[in-house]
C-alpha cells in the first residue's frame, strides 16, 4: 500500500509534463497565497512574520482537508 508521500513524490516529484505542470501550478497558488499575507502584514491586518512559510502552510493545510 502507498503511503501518501509516495504519492505526492510520484506526481510532483517527476519529470514528465503532467507532473512539472502540477509542480508550476503548486508553486503559483502558494505565490498568490503570499502576496496575500504579505498585504495583510503591510495593512496591519496579519502580524509580521515569515509570508512564505505561513503560505506554504496554509497551502498544506488547504490540500491535507482535501484528502
């Protein structure tokens, strides 16, 4: 039985087109997630931090509810 690591690596760790446009598509969400955060910080909305790892998380967090 996969693990689902191994199925995260399987699609977003190769090299064939499928999945280097899911990795694009991963890293373009998690960009507009910081761009997000980051306006909140400027804004005074959210509290300074990290806006890329708070984005990562966030993009985690979102995909983990989905399975």
């Amino acid at each position: 039985m996969k693990t689902l690591y191994q199925c995260y690596y399987h699609k977003f760790g190769g090299g064939e087109p499928r999945n280097m446009m899911c990795r694009e598509y991963v890293f373009e969400y998690i960009n507009m997630i910081e761009n997000i955060i980051k306006e909140g910080i400027e804004k005074g909305e959210l509290i300074d931090g990290d806006s890329s790892v708070i984005a990562s998380g966030i993009f985690g967090f979102t995909c983990s509810t989905m399975v």
